[in-house]
C-alpha cells in the first residue's frame, strides 16, 4: 500500500490536535510537530538542535534551512517510513517551497493537505471559553463542557481561569497573523491539486468520519 504524506492546515483552534490523534491512530502515521521536533533535537543535543537552541536562546525564530533539514533527518526514521503526519510546518509560501525541495531530495511527494475550515468567529469562541484550572491543568469550557459550579473545577473547587493566550483579544491576533502568513497556502495547495477541505465546524466525531473518508479515498487513488 502507498504511503500517506499529508499536512495538516488551518487555523488555531480549527481541531487539528484533535483530528491528528485519530489519524495517527486510523492509518499509523508518524505524527511530525514542529515544535516537538524542535524540542527533540535540543534535547539530544544533534548539531541542528544546538543550532536552534542558539537561535530560541536568543529569543529569535528558528530559521527554515535548520526547521528543514530536522524534517529531513526525522523523515529518515523508522517510524515514517510508510507515511507522516505534518502540523505546524509549513506556515509560509517559502516554507512550503523548502518542503517541496526537501521532499524532492528524498525521492518523496505529498500525498494531500487537509484543510481544517472553521469561521473566524467560532474559533474565537471555542477558544476564549476555554477555562483552566492551573494546578491540575484540567480544563473545561465555558460553552461546551462547563463545570458544575461555574468558575470552579469540579474535583478539587480551585478557581478556574482564563489564560493569556485563550484571551479573544489574544485570539484574533493570531487568526490576523494565520490570515497573513498563512492562509495563503490554501491557494498555493489547492493549485498543485493536493488540498482538501474539511467542514471543521461539525462534531469531532464527524469530522473525523470525513476525514477517514478522504484519506481512504487518497489512499486508493496512490494505489492505482
């Protein structure tokens, strides 16, 4: 069976972490974080991981030539070699030329990207309704899994809260951003004839049915 190389694109907060889970576990894919694999590669200590830990040290963005050639090495691996799982990378146009090369050189193609679509306004939501409890890390929402007493978490009554990063204020910054940099791969995808669209606003479960369906059918066309 041919392998499955797929990226996973779309908004924050559009249920890639959630979808990626299902697909990892559904077709037995290398799930390649970037930033895992960052983390990854300082903790042992290759060359290009004290190369960007040089580059995070000093509080600047990893550079895409060091981010490629990690994706390069991690392909390498046992565990990818019937088909991964990209989320986070690429984010730019540049990005996903470097992929392009990247792949080139290793005899392999891109098999589709799946492009999680959700409104503006429902990622906002989901997101901003999100409440914590910092001890535990346990988290509800205020929408769509509430606790039993509101503002309280339901095993030990601490005060829930609402981080920083889950502030709709904060939220819509990075929906600008990912309009900017990065939406603008749908087009570029969707013109090599590899995206999919998948209606992210549907229940999990749903969603997950769909993209099964795609991949199935992906995967059927690969062997043809």
């Amino acid at each position: 069976m041919s392998e499955l190389n797929l990226i996973l694109l779309g908004p924050p907060g559009a249920g890639k972490g959630t979808q990626a889970e299902r697909i990892r576990e559904d077709f037995d894919l290398a799930y390649i974080a970037t930033g895992d694999m960052l983390r990854q590669a300082v903790a042992e200590g290759s060359d290009l991981g004290r190369e960007a830990k040089r580059y995070m040290d000093a509080g600047e963005l990893v550079p895409d030539a060091v981010i490629i050639g990690m994706f390069s090495e991690r392909l390498r691996a046992d565990d990818a070699r019937d088909g991964f799982l990209l989320d986070g990378f690429p984010r730019t146009i540049a990005q996903a030329d470097a992929l392009g090369e990247a792949l080139m050189e290793l005899g392999r193609d891109l098999t589709g990207v799946l492009l999680f679509e959700v409104p503006d306004e429902d990622i906002v939501r989901r997101i901003s309704g999100r409440r914590v409890n910092p001890g535990s890390g346990r988290v509800y929402h205020v929408d769509f899994d509430p606790p039993k007493v509101a503002g309280r978490d339901d095993v030990d009554g601490s005060e829930l809260v609402q981080r920083d990063d889950d502030r709709p204020e904060t939220v819509r910054k990075r929906l600008a951003v990912y309009h900017e940099q990065t939406a603008p791969l749908i087009a570029y995808y969707e013109e090599r004839g590899l995206l999919h669209p998948i209606d992210g606003t549907c229940a999990p479960a749903e969603v997950a049915e769909h993209v099964r369906r795609s991949l199935a059918t992906l995967q059927r066309e690969q062997d043809f």
